[in-house]
C-alpha cells in the first residue's frame, strides 16, 4: 500500500489502484475523461520519484522529462506527492536590469530573478507588476546561473501589461515571475534530427531561445531551419544576430518572410508557414516548432502532420492577444 499527497493531503491507495481511482475514491475534485490513457484530461506531475514508464505513454518527451504522467493509468509503486499542471501559486521576485527597443513595436526586457529559477528556453512564465496584471511571455534566452530572464514584447496599442512595460517600467523596478510553464523547448538525444521552427511577430522569442539552447548546449548537428514572418519588415527584428548564428553554424539557416510588400531581395515573400511547408514537403522523423498567431499555429500543425511529422515531435506555443 502507498500513499499519495495531494492538495496538502494524504490518501492511502488499495491494491492495483491507480492514483486517478485513489483520488475520485476520497472525493478529490481533479480533472478526467477517459480513465484509459487517451485523451490526456487527467494529466498531473509527480514532485519527487519519476513516475512509471507506462503511466507516461503518449506524452511529448519534454512532458515526461518534467515528471508528467496520466494517474489514470498509474498504478504507484512508491509514495508519491502530486500536483495538477500550472498550480504553482509561488512568485519569484525579479528586478528589472535592462529594457530596450528591437523594433517598432517590440521591446527588449531582461529581469534578474531574485532566487533560482528552473526553465527550459522556449517555456514560458507568467509576469505581474504591482497592480497586478499578469500576462504570460515566453522566454528568449537559455538556462543561466546567474537567473536572467530575457522577453521580446510586443507593445499593443491597448495592452494593458505591455503598455505599462513601454511607459512605465524602468531599470531597477521589480517584477513578479511565476515559475516556467509549457513543453515547447528542446528535446536533448536526438542531436541528428532535423528541426523546423516557424514563428510569427514575437513567437520568435521561445524560437531563438530553442536554437541556442540546441546549438550551444547540446551540440545539435542536423539541419535546423527558422522562419520568422510578418506583413511588413518592421516585424522582424533579430535579423543580424540570425545572420550572424548563420555564419557561425552551417547546420542552421534563416529565413525572413514578408507576407505583404517586399523591397528588399533580404526578405523572401509570402507567408511563413505557407514557404516553410513548400520547401520542405516531407517532413518525416523531423521536429517541428510553431509559435506565434493561434491560427497559424493550428493551420501549420494540421498541415506538418499531413506532410509527415508526427503529433509528437510537433512543439507548439500560441500567443494571445
């Protein structure tokens, strides 16, 4: 017999039990559907011992390597203390050591975190200021000791949080950070793989932060190839970095995409989704990353699969407005 915490309590689970069973049997209110494994509703983590190879079936590789599991399926062979996804009600402290613009609409915002704090680049946090607006943002940098946090904000006209970070934050001012969310960052043993990472405005942010992390920490040699879009060139921004990560790698090539006028032979034209998935139209065994506009990010996905890749090698992070 085992015992389960959750929720600051303990239950204690029967014989062949799995822990989904263990909780509904004490009357816990968590989330689930099938109770077969399949439709993933239950999802939890586990805090402390690695959760069973099979009660991890189906997960994305950098789900399980968080200690995600489905308790439908779970049949607990040791004590186990549990959480549901994104229920970390803790905020780090973090003051505010740069802020600069890249572009028109897009400011550069660098935070210094005040304790350790544990992210993957590409994952995102939550950010509150003082009067407590919080707005998620991915984040553009890799793991670092020193707790630096990088953003690329984009500043919309009625943007309550990014408003206040064009008028109102300054250097030294302090920021709440939730801890790092989300499973669209880079898998590690897999350093031959072809990635295609296709991002729109600001989703280049969790994109960049992927392609260092993959080059530079992990030594990744097949192909990566990036395509950042907007309508007009004053949506792209990180273009010498790009070209300069170009130089240096000859496994990584970018390409910047102007969906509408193009006056620069720099820029090729169309959409970036749409010239990404009509360069490369088998995508068998590749690793794709989308992340901007909702509906590019779902269209691409559907149109990934149907060109070969697989659900689970699909990495997606979709911005709100």
């Amino acid at each position: 017999m085992t015992r389960i915490k959750f929720d600051d309590q303990f239950f204690e689970s029967e014989n062949d039990e799995t822990v989904l069973h263990t909780l509904l049997r004490n009357n816990q209110q968590v989330p689930y559907g099938c109770k077969a494994g399949a439709c993933q509703c239950c999802l939890m983590r586990s805090l402390e011992n690695t959760p069973s190879e099979k009660s991890q079936v189906g997960l994305k590789d950098t789900q399980q390597k968080q200690n995600y599991f489905l308790p439908c399926i779970c049949i607990p062979e040791n004590d186990m203390t549990i959480e549901l996804p994104n229920t970390g009600a803790t905020w780090l402290e973090s003051e505010v050591i740069e802020k600069k613009p890249l572009s028109e609409n897009v400011i550069f915002l660098k935070l210094k975190s005040k304790e350790p704090l544990a992210f993957f680049a590409g994952q995102f946090v939550n950010l509150k200021n003082e009067a407590g607006v919080i707005r998620s943002y991915s984040i553009a940098n890799i793991p670092n000791s020193t707790h630096e946090l990088e953003f690329h904000i984009r500043i919309l006209p009625n943007g309550q949080f990014s408003r206040f970070v064009a008028d109102e934050l300054e250097i030294g001012m302090l920021l709440s950070v939730s801890h790092a969310q989300g499973s669209c960052h880079y898998v590690e043993g897999k350093s031959e793989q072809s990635l295609l990472l296709v991002g729109t405005g600001t989703g280049l942010a969790p994109l960049y932060g992927i392609i260092r992390d993959a080059l530079e920490n992990h030594n990744h040699i097949g192909k990566i190839h990036l395509f950042h879009g907007s309508r007009d060139a004053s949506g792209l921004y990180f273009e010498d970095k790009l070209r300069e990560m170009e130089k240096n790698h000859s496994n990584f090539h970018y390409t910047p995409c102007l969906s509408g006028e193009v006056k620069s032979r720099k820029y090729t034209k169309g959409r970036a989704n749409q010239i990404a998935l009509e360069k490369f139209i088998k995508l068998d065994r590749w690793r794709v990353y989308l992340c901007g506009q909702p509906d590019m990010v779902l269209q691409t996905k559907k149109m990934a699969y149907m060109q070969g890749a697989s659900l689970k090698e699909i990495y997606t992070d979709a911005f709100l407005s």
